[in-house]
C-alpha cells in the first residue's frame, strides 16, 4: 500500500476505487490490470460479454477473493479485504450471482446469517438467538422490496427462482451501509420485480451509497444507470455516461475489436 | 395476481412474489417441514411397531415390562451420546468415522489415569481408592481431553489439508485403535474404581430410571437447544447446507467445522466414562460397530446425509431401534448378531429415503 497518500485523499466521494487489480486462476488471467471508480451516489454498471472478468471483479471488491496484485480503497480507506467479514463491517452488501443463499434455512435466518442477533443477558452468552426480532425485521426488510411471503420460517429450498433472488437482493441492501455489489440482480425475476430492485438500487444511490451492478441487461442499464463501465480481456476499457452513449456503441466497445489493448 | 394492494391474508396464502408477467410458482409451504415430521413419526411408529411385535412374541411379554424397556434405554446410553454430537457433524456435512476407536482409547486413558492416581498398587487392586475423588475427577478429565484430542487431530486434518472427513476419520480410527493397543497391550484394565460403577453405571435415579440414561437425555436436551435455538446450531447447518453461501456471509467456515469436531471428541470422552462405569471394565476388543450404529440412529432419526437437516430428537429416538432388536433377538434366543445385520439393512433404507426426499425438493 506505498502509493496510500496518493488514491487515498483523490475524494472522499470516491466510495469503490480499484486500481490495476489483477488475479489469475492458474494459467486463466481472469483479471489483467482492472482500474474501476464508483462514486457515493452512483449507479455504475459493470457490463461485458462472458468471461470479461465482471464477476471477478465484483468479487475481489467485495473480499470473496484475493487479489494477486492492485490496490483497492473503500471510501477512502485502503483496504486489503480478504475476507468477506472485513468487508461487511465496511459496509459492503453484496447479490452474489449464484445467490449465495442456504438452501435448508429459513428466510429470516438466510436474511441474518453470519451477523445473527442475539437476546440479552445470559441468553447472549450462550448465544441464543432473537428469533422475534430476526422476524420482525426480516418482514420489514422484505416488504420494502414488495416481497410476500406466507411464512418467514419456510426454507429458502420451497422458495420459487424469483423469490430466492429477490430475497438475496433484500439481504445485500439490509446490510449494506456504504456500497452495494449486485451480480446479475434481476436475470430471474420478472419485469414488475425488477423494475422494483431498480427502484430500491436508486433510492440507495439517492441515499449516498455507492451501487455496482453488473447485468446482461444494457438497455436496461442504460436507463437504470449513471455511468457503464465497459469490461474486455480482465480491464475495463472504456467508462461512459449513461445518458450519452447508445446500445450500439456499448455493445460494439464489448465485442471490441480484435486489436482492443 | 393482480395484486397492487398492500398485505392481505387470503392473497398471503398465494404468498409469492408479486410479479406480473411470471407468476412465480405458488410457496411449496411447509413441505419439508412436514417430511421432517413424518420421518420423525415414521421412527415413533417402528419403534412402537418393534415393541408390539417383541411384546407379543417374548416369553411372558418380558418385552414390554418397564425394567426391560429402561434396560433399551441404558444399553442406547452410549450410542445416544456419540449420536448427538453426530447428528452436528452430519449436519455440517461431515462424518466421523473414528469414534468407536477413540472411544476406546478415551476409556483406555481415562482407566489408567484413576488407576494411577487411585493410591499404591495394593490399595488399587484391592478396590480401596486413597484419593478417590481425585482419581475419578482426573481420569474423567482425561478420558474427555483423549476424545478432544482425537477431535481436534480429525478436525484439522479436514480443515488444515482440505481432505475428506470420511477418509481422514477412517484413517484416525486405525490410529486410536492402535494407539489404545500399545498403552495396553491389547489386554483391559482392572480395578477401575467400583464406586463408579456402584454410584453411577449401574445406578438408577430414584431406583427408576439409569442415571446413564439420565445423562444421555440431558446432553441431548442441551443439544437440542444448541441446534434449534443457537447462533452456532443455525451456523452448523448453514454450513452443510452449503459451504460457500456459509463462507459468503462472514462465517468462518473451518474454524466452526473445527469445534465440531472437537465437540463430537468431547461426547466420545463422555460416552468412555460411561462405558467403563457401566461395565466397571474397559473394553479394547468391542465398540467396532459404534460408528456404524451411531450414524445409522442419525440417518434413521431424519438428518440428511447431505447436510443442511438435522434432529437431535429423531437421533435420540433412532438410537432406540437397534438396541431395541438387539435386545428382542437376545430373549427370543436368537442370536444378537442378527442386530448388526438388521442395522445395516436399516442404514441402507434410511439412506434411500432420504435420497429420494432430497431429488423431490429440488
């Protein structure tokens, strides 16, 4: 971290700033060198065709995986978050692609799992859990999102495709207090649903986080989004406004020719 | 699912979420719920069944007399207690196959520290303990610090090099056992203290109930709660229902995999104190088939090989059903061998069950 002075102090408004990360997975380099800003406030999606490096990148960000080279500051604070924990405390919230979700728990306890709350008193030292207010503030939680369900102790396991996303989408945004990490947030939701996780994605980005979305869905993401940042070959390669740039030319820099560097 | 209002009961029952173009498909409430609770009903139902069968058939229906289905409940002491610490282990997605050898190696470990301590060589053998209480007190603590040992050894093996817990318990079943050999020479250990057995291995609580039992339920009841109500069963279970999900929301994974091996270690020593008080003697050259029951009573009682599901209460329940065919078979005068057959036919039927449940939900 020699070059702390230096991206540090760049702007407290820089919430997610990635420089030249780079990780390889044996002789695949999933990343070559990707250098990302999201701004506190922002809605930047990550797009590029399969095998760009986006969900790599997501994940080196948000600690599920360890850069083999690169500098990464969140808020401002250099960090070398290699584990997920570390980046929960900085307030990270993630959708990860697969959902991440365990199957065979409950919905309040997937929604808690890993910062569960505890009772008072001798119930905390033995580490009994507040399933009451896991609960309550499960169905809250939920119902921001327009989520119904029947019951919040049925295993996620029972839960339809679009009820499992939109529950992994509810548990990044219940934790998240700085940024937001979504991996392909809506790909099994329908038009209604997803158009109400864009609307909670905004309504985060008004609140002053940082939001980083990485979907398949450009069109939609030139609506939803401020800024796209494009991905090729382990690096982003071009990062545009939102509001000036057309399907065309995003698709054409993601295809990119063959010369691309 | 025309449905812009806010909460309402009828529409909770549809209970999805509201999207227009996909309807989502309607909650499959409950249904795994309901399977747990069937299987838990399946196993009160053969162990009722067994019981009738054996009641009727029996001599003068010795069966069902109190004193012999309390004698079920001594004999299942043992396996109940390597069961409970199993079903977190299975739960998890592991599997221990060293306990019956740690067992004895805990026994071994615990006999010779009482032996030691207990005073001279004469006051020993003559059953007249010096120290007694010291002696029992040591020699408890050790029998459970050799199961923790073997725990911890299992439990970085699975943890440190990443191998299967299959494979590495095999692998540390062959090392208790041989180690238990060499501290012994293969021949038991005498004069382990009679109070033991006197006070605790052969007595019963209010002349009813064999405090073994007692003990057993009561870990089991600990147990319970540590599953259903803790921070640590919750995580348990999250952990065998899937690993990276488990990773993925801050848990570390191989350190709480590490305590339940350790944990399963320290019921092992508790299930050698109990073995030794109740035949006042170790025994190098049994608990082959612990392993083999303990897991069998916790496939039986509902937990999924597959991790993610358990039930303390249907393991201590499913303990019940071999002791109970062991004990059947012995006075209709066939011989108990039989049991072992039977346990594994069981095993083999629990498994199925529980795949089939599996391939259904998902």
């Amino acid at each position: 971290m020699c070059d702390h002075g230096m991206t540090v102090m760049a702007s407290p408004e820089i919430a997610i700033r990635a420089s030249g990360i780079v990780k390889n997975f044996g002789h695949l380099e999933a990343l070559r060198g990707a250098t990302l800003e999201v701004h506190a406030g922002e809605i930047l999606a990550l797009v590029g065709d399969n095998g760009a490096g986006k969900s790599t990148l997501a994940n080196v960000i948000c600690g599920a995986l360890a850069p083999d080279g690169g500098d990464l500051t969140l808020w401002g604070e250099p960090v070398e978050v290699h584990s997920i924990a570390h980046a929960y405390e900085l307030g990270v919230g993630v959708v990860y692609q697969d959902l991440s979700l365990a199957l065979d728990l409950s919905v309040a306890d997937n929604l808690f799992l890993g910062r569960e709350p505890e009772g008072q008193g001798w119930r905390r030292w033995l580490g009994i859990l507040n399933r009451d207010r896991m609960r309550n503030e499960a169905r809250a939680a939920l119902g921001v999102l327009g989520i119904r369900l029947r019951s919040l102790d049925v295993p996620v396991r029972n839960l339809s495709g679009g009820q499992r996303q939109a529950l992994a989408v509810a548990r990044a945004m219940m934790w998240a207090k700085r940024v937001v990490i979504m991996d392909e947030p809506t790909a099994a939701l329908g038009p209604k649903q997803s158009g109400i996780v864009f609307d909670t994605i905004r309504k985060a980005a008004d609140d002053g986080l940082a939001v980083l979305v990485i979907s398949h869905d450009i069109p939609q993401m030139l609506t939803v989004a401020h800024r796209i940042a494009v991905m090729r070959h382990g690096r982003v390669v071009v990062e545009v406004d939102a509001a000036s740039v057309k399907l065309a030319d995003v698709i054409g820099v993601m295809l990119g020719e063959e010369v691309a560097g | 699912m025309n449905s812009e209002e806010p909460l309402d009961l009828a529409r909770l029952t549809e209970a999805s979420i509201r999207a227009e173009e996909t309807p989502q498909p309607e909650i499959l409430e409950g249904r795994l719920a309901k399977a747990r609770r069937s299987t838990a009903l399946w196993i009160g139902l053969a162990i009722v069944a067994i019981a009738v069968v054996f009641g009727l058939i029996t001599p003068s229906h010795s069966f069902v007399k109190p004193e012999n289905l309390l004698a079920i409940g001594l004999n299942a002491s043992v396996i109940m207690l390597l069961g409970v610490g199993m079903t977190f282990l299975i739960g998890a997605g592991h599997l221990d196959l060293s306990i019956g050898y740690s067992l004895i190696l805990a026994s071994v470990i615990g006999a010779k520290t009482m032996v030691a301590l207990g005073g001279t060589p004469e006051q020993v053998q003559t059953g007249a303990y010096a120290n007694l209480a010291l002696a029992i007190t040591a020699g408890v603590i050790a029998a459970i610090a050799s199961g923790m040992a073997i725990g911890l050894l299992n439990g970085l093996l699975v943890t440190r090099l990443r191998l299967s817990s299959f494979i590495v318990t095999l692998a540390t079943s062959g090392i208790a056992f041989g180690l238990a050999l060499i501290l012994t020479s293969a021949a038991n250990i005498p004069y382990i203290p009679n109070e033991l057995q006197d006070n605790f291995g052969g007595a019963k609580f209010e002349r009813l109930i064999p405090y073994p039992l007692l003990l057993a339920l009561a870990v089991g009841g600990v147990f319970w709660a540590m599953l259903r109500k803790t921070r640590f069963g919750m995580r348990t279970l999250a952990i065998g229902s899937s690993r990276d999900a488990a990773a993925r929301a801050g848990i570390d994974v191989n350190r709480h995999t590490l305590k339940l091996f350790v944990l399963m270690g320290a019921l092992v020593g508790v299930a050698a104190i109990v073995d030794i008080s109740r035949n006042a003697n170790t025994n190098v050259s049994g608990h082959q088939t612990d392993n083999l029951q303990a897991i069998a009573a916790v496939v039986i009682g509902g937990t999924s090989l597959f991790g993610g599901v358990a039930s303390i209460g249907g393991t201590l329940l499913g303990t019940l059903i071999p002791v109970m065919l062991a004990n059947g078979l012995v006075q209709m005068a066939v011989p108990p061998f039989y049991q072992y057959a039977l346990v594994g036919v069981i095993l083999i039927l629990a498994v199925y069950f529980d795949q089939r449940r599996r391939e259904r939900s998902s």
